[in-house]
C-alpha cells in the first residue's frame, strides 16, 4: 500500500484566508451599521405616520380638532401631567385653543401616548425647516390646519426620514433621504424616495 502525498494547506495560506475574510467581515459590518440605521429611522417615521392617521382619523370620526405635540428636543417628557414621560402625544383639542388642556371646565383627551418604549430613535425631531413648531393639527374634516402642509423631519447620524401631512387632505406619506442630509439639516430641497409606507 502507498501512500500519495500529503495535501493540505500551509500556515501562509491559512493566514491570508482569514486576512481576507476579516477585511470582508469588517466591510459588511459598516454598510449593515448604516442600513440598520436607515431601517430605525424609517420605521420610527412609519410609526409617526400611523399616529397621525390615528389622530386624523379620530378627530374626523368625533367632528373635533385633532393634535400631534411633540416632546421639546425630542427628550421624553410629561406632557399631559399624568406622571408618565412621553415622546408625543395626540389629543383631542375640545376647546379649540391649540393647547393641550388636562383641567377645567372643557379638558382635551389625549387619545395615543408615545411612550419611552416608542422612542422616536432619532435625536433631532423637527416640523418644518426653520420653525420650531411642536405641533400638528387636523380640523374635525381631518385637513391639515394652519400651513400649507407640514413636513415632519426625523434625523438619526447621516440617515434621515420625512413624514409629509399634504394640507387639503391630511394624508401622510414616508420619505428617506438619499443624500445624507442628517444632522438637522434637511429641507424638501433634498433628494428623498417615497417608501410606500
């Protein structure tokens, strides 16, 4: 019986494989750190879009005005006194007057939370470029009230999302932006794509 000759692989050969594979290992790393990032900030607009459609539609279906009210800085806060923290709130505006009335003769009711566990994973929240606005109202019709249409901008490191209320109708529709805006910074004059969401 012979024996052909031995096959394997040499110490140099081996090295250079898991050279290669930890220089892929680390090229995979970053461009899914970056679409996670992506993916976060287009889900929390997504969430932001169904709370207004919730809002909306609740102020149609009751005929009263209809309220999103962001936390300031997009820092959890108590909103509406009840002792819990929240990034948003929605409301019911019974009275009217745009603000958030918890006591009195005609309070408001708050009709969704957006808890601590709801974050809105993005540390620069802002409607419209260049206001700082908190708000969001829907008349009893459930059209946008006050401006033409409101842009709500969610940014997150490089990523950015953009949920637009278009005015007549008070609809909503999800945008990510495709040219790294990020940072605050973002306006409609951006390049951004439609999600479908």
């Amino acid at each position: 019986m012979t024996s052909g000759p031995c096959r394997g692989l040499t110490l140099l050969e081996v090295l250079v494989a898991i050279l290669l594979i930890g220089v892929l290992a680390v090229l995979g790393g970053i461009g899914f750190g970056s679409g996670l990032r992506r993916h976060q900030t287009q889900a929390c607009a997504d969430r932001i879009a169904a709370s207004l459609y919730q809002i909306r539609t609740q102020a149609q279906a009751e005929g009263e005005r209809g309220t999103l009210l962001l936390a300031p800085g997009a820092i959890a806060a108590d909103l509406d006194g009840d002792g819990n923290k929240e990034y948003f709130i929605g409301f019911l505006d019974l009275d009217r007057n745009g603000n958030l009335d918890t006591g009195g003769a005609t309070p408001d009711r708050v009709i969704l939370h957006g808890t601590p566990g709801d974050s809105l994973c993005s540390p620069v929240v802002r409607i419209n470029a260049g206001t700082t606005t908190r708000k969001i109202q829907f008349s009893a019709l459930g059209s946008l009230l006050g401006a033409s249409g409101d842009n709500l901008y969610l940014t997150a490191g490089d990523k950015a999302a953009r949920v637009e209320v278009v005015s007549l109708t008070g609809l909503t529709r999800v945008y990510v932006n495709m040219d790294a805006c990020g940072g605050g910074v973002c306006t409609t004059a951006q390049e951004w794509m439609e999600t479908g969401s």
